[in-house]
C-alpha cells in the first residue's frame, strides 16, 4: 500500500462507480477506501496503482523496481518477469 511521498511516483488509480478494464473480468474490479477516504481501484482485491514513468497504456517500466511493485495480469494475479527458466511472464 502507497500512502504520502510514495503517492509521487506510484499515483494510486481512482476506482468509480461501474469501472471496468478491457480485458479484465467485471467480478474481479473492487475497490478500497484508502486512507484519506478516496475510493481505490483493485484488481482482484490488489489496489491498483500507475508508475509515474509509464506515459502510455502498456507501459510497464514499474515493473519489479524495488522487487515491491509488479503489473497485475488480467486473471488479477502478480505479473512475473520473462526468463529462461520459467518462459512465462508479462
């Protein structure tokens, strides 16, 4: 969870009534009440946050930094990166 100067680079995605997200099941968008009392977006009970790096739709230059933040994928779930070892990923 990101709250005060982390807010700076990891904007939290504001969630509003009948949100959706091409690709991404409806059951799975929730929301949180962050502590500010704004409503947060959630994927599969994950608060959705934007990497202030990432300028368009696909962007993913956030992913792993830190090895604390991660993409989620549309089935709701951390997103791993592509190796050779596990030939799976984003």
């Amino acid at each position: 969870n990101c709250v005060s100067t982390c807010l700076v680079k990891w904007p939290a995605v504001a969630w509003t009534q009948g949100a959706s997200i091409p690709g991404i099941e409806p059951r799975l968008i929730g929301k949180v009440i962050r502590p500010d009392g704004t409503p947060q977006l959630t994927i599969a009970g994950w608060p959705a946050y934007r990497f202030w790096n990432d300028k368009v739709p696909g962007d993913v230059k956030g992913q792993g930094v830190g090895k604390t933040w991660w993409a989620i994928t549309i089935e709701g779930k951390r997103a791993h990166e592509v190796t050779v070892e596990n030939g799976s990923g984003y």
